[in-house]
C-alpha cells in the first residue's frame, strides 16, 4: 500500500532526504501510560479495598459468610469490569499519540516537500521548494535528551509541525541544498528561454 509521499510524487520527481520520528519519542508515551494505569490502579485498589471492608462490617453474618455472599459478587464484579475500562483506556492512552507519530511523512524531493501528520483526520503539506517561507527547528530540553526536534513548515497560507524528528538539522540542510539546487535549474531554464526568444 502507497503511502502520501508515494501518491503525491509526480513524474520525473525523486525523493531526496527523509526525516523519520525517532524511537526515543514512545519513550515518554509508554512512560506516561504506565504511569497513568498505575495510579488509577492504586485508586481503584484503595477504592475496592474500602467498600469490601465496609460491606464485610454491615453483614448481619460472618466475614466467611460476606466473601461468599451476592453483595460480595457484585462489588468484585463492579471493580473488575473497571479494572478491564482503566487497563483498555491506558492501552489506548499510549496506542493512540504512538499510531499517530508513526503515520507521520516529511520528505524532500527535488522539487518539493511532501508531509502529513494526522490519522482520522490529517494536515498535508506539497509545496514547491521556492514557496517555503519559514524552516524552523525547536528543541525542548526532552529534545535534546532523547534526541528530537519539532520541524516547523511555513508557507504563505499554512504552516505545519512535525513533532518529534530526528536529523532535523540534517532535513535541513538537504532541503537548503535542493532548493539551491532547483533555484540554479530554474535560472537556466529562463535563460533558455530567454535565449530561445531572442533567437
């Protein structure tokens, strides 16, 4: 299956540097489901812990009598059925940001930047190289960590980011030599024109 960048290239047109999302970015994801499920776990734990032991003191009958009882069964039942909703949200939770950086494309080709970002609903860039007014690189200090930077692409009507690159410098530089390099093409092909007309 074609990917945006391989339907959105035209003839003649090859691509020339790709920027990727780095590993390291799922790092913190993962970090912050993990982290996420395991309070709401300890909740949840704490919650059932109290409810039984409050339960377990109103029963008329023994504790035995309790922990086999239908008031025990419906309580162990409520929490579990939670425990399954707080483990599928925090599955989600990380699944969810990871599925979108991996759909992410910026590639330079000789003529243009392709990009998109987005699943369900997504932002895409195809600009020619002489369109771009602004490339910017941000760095965070979890940037500079785990070795990523936000690209910033902007054009007269739009701009688009691209969280979480790595070689953005290197993106870079690529992009200002195809643009030097399209810029030379584009001279000569006036001048031949020019030259052609004048003949």
């Amino acid at each position: 299956m074609k990917g945006y960048v391989e339907k959105n290239l035209r003839k003649n047109e090859t691509v020339q540097a790709k920027c990727h999302v780095t590993w390291t970015a799922f790092v913190p994801i993962i970090v912050r489901s993990l982290l996420t499920g395991g309070i709401g776990f300890l909740v949840l734990y704490a919650a059932s812990e109290f409810v039984f032991d409050y339960q377990e003191s109103m029963y008329d009958g023994s504790g035995l009598d309790y922990f086999g009882s239908d008031a025990f069964y419906d309580v162990s039942t409520f929490f579990s059925i939670l425990l399954m909703i707080l483990i599928v949200v925090s599955i989600l939770y990380a699944l969810i940001p990871i599925i979108r950086l991996v759909c992410i494309e910026l590639v330079v080709t000789d003529k243009k930047i392709i990009g998109k970002n987005g699943v369900i609903y997504s932002n895409a860039m195809d600009v020619y190289l002489e369109k771009i007014d602004n490339f910017v690189i941000d760095e965070t200090l979890m940037g500079r960590i785990f070795h990523f930077s936000t690209i910033t692409i902007g054009t007269a009507s739009t701009t688009m980011k691209f969280p979480y690159m790595q070689n953005a410098v290197e993106f870079k530089n690529k992009v200002m030599d195809c643009y030097d390099a399209r810029k030379t093409a584009l001279m000569k092909e006036q001048a031949d024109l020019i030259s052609a007309e004048t003949k």
